[in-house]
C-alpha cells in the first residue's frame, strides 16, 4: 500500500483545451496540450487509482491504463465532468476550459460578405466553481495559469472555487506552462500550506500532487 496510496480509489482528471464551434469548420481553442492533465491521469493510476479522463482537444500521446472520454466543448466536458463527480474521491481540473463560447453555432459556414464580422460571445460556466458548490466530499484540485501576481490569484481561486488544493502556474516563466515537458508550479492548499516545485517534469509534478492528494484524502476517504 505504500507505494499504492491511491488504490481503491476514483479519481476523475480534465485535461486539454475546449473547441467552442462557431460553425461547421471553424472554433475557438487555446494553446493547452492537455500534457499535464494526461501526466496527473498516469500518475494517479501509478498510485493504484482508477483513473477517467475528460479530454478535451489534445496533441500529447494518451495516457495508458486510463478511461479516456474524449469531448469538445466546455458544455460537453461539464455533462461528462457532471455525470461522474458524485462516484469520484479526486477530481483533477487540469483542462483549460475556454471562458467564452461563442452565442450562436451557426450550421453553415459563414460567408465573406461585410468588410468586419461580429462574433457574440458568451460565458461558458465555471465548471470547476461548480463541482466546489456540490462538493460531497471529493478532494478537488484546480489548476491556475497565471502570469502575474501569483500567490495572490491562486489563493483567490482556491477560495472562490472552493478547492482543496490548487496548483499554480507561472506561465510566463521559461520552461513552465503549456507544450512543454516541464513545469514550474506551487501547490497551495486550503489549509494555508504551499509547495513550491522548482522546475520540475510535468510526469514529476503529477507524482507530487497525487501523492499530496493521497495525504490529503487520508484512509478514512470514500471507499
Ligand atoms: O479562473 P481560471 O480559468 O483561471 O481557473 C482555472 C481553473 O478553473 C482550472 O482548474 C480550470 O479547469 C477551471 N475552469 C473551469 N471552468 C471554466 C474555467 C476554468 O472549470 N469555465
């Protein structure tokens, strides 16, 4: 059991960047790999977990020895996201879902007609603001990229969003945030602690966070 902290339990882990259609061939999506989602999956199975991934778009190799649900939009990921949270004891956010989609799919490519075209855009919900309100005692875990006035703004969200623990991202920095291989994060916990990973593999902070998660979630966790 030592090295299997997570065996017995469910952990439920987002990754990739949402698509938000505009119109038959055309969206919106960002830069995420989805590299640090799939490292926390392989991780947490490592740990004896059984492992479910919601993956949004991504361009890292699938995780191994996972259940991967493959989705598009932010709308898609919250149903599937949603449908499962109750039967988890980990829920990972590490998907960069886009904040805005756009008001209307239209079901024919727009044409080229005026000189300027508008695109309406609304909020998308905050998915992980939402597993926080029915927490039933999951372990939650956000994922923050931010790019200035870091401690400041992890430690918002993880109030805000109700999370347990929240991993934060400097993505300014060299050698950290999305495509790379490595990272540069902080983990803060709601009980005021961080810890910070110098520049570390994205395989290497997934190990580290999962095994705080297992910390976390102690033995008396949902079974
Ligand atoms: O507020 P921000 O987007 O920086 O928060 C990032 C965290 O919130 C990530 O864990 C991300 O997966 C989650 N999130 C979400 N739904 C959104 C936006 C972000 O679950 N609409």
């Amino acid at each position: 059991l030592a090295d299997r902290p997570l065996a017995g339990k469910k952990v439920l882990v987002t990754a990739g960047g949402t698509v938000e259609r505009i119109d038959p061939v055309r969206y919106l999506t960002n830069d995420s790999s989805g590299k640090m989602g799939f490292a926390v999956a392989e991780a947490a199975r490592e740990l004896g977990a059984e492992v479910t991934v919601i993956a949004a778009r991504t361009s890292a190799p699938k995780p191994a020895g996972v259940e991967l649900v493959k989705v598009e939009s932010a709308l898609e990921l919250r149903e599937e996201v949603l449908s499962r949270y109750a039967f988890a004891d980990v829920a990972v956010m590490a998907a960069a879902v886009a904040d805005y989609r756009p008001l209307r799919q239209e079901e024919q490519k727009i044409k080229k007609t005026g000189d300027t075209l508008t695109l309406e855009l609304v909020k998308n919900p905050d998915i992980l603001q939402e597993l926080g309100e029915r927490k039933n005692g999951q372990l939650l875990i956000g994922f923050a990229a931010e790019t200035e006035n870091v401690e400041a703004n992890a430690r918002g969200k993880l109030k805000r969003k109700h999370c347990d623990l929240l991993v934060a991202n400097d993505v300014s920095a060299e050698g950290a945030g999305f495509g790379t291989d490595t990272n540069i994060i902080t983990i803060y916990g709601s009980d005021g602690s961080s810890l910070p990973l110098p520049l570390v593999s994205k395989r290497e902070a997934a190990l580290r966070l999962m095994r705080l998660a297992a910390e976390k979630l102690g033995p008396a966790a949902k079974g």
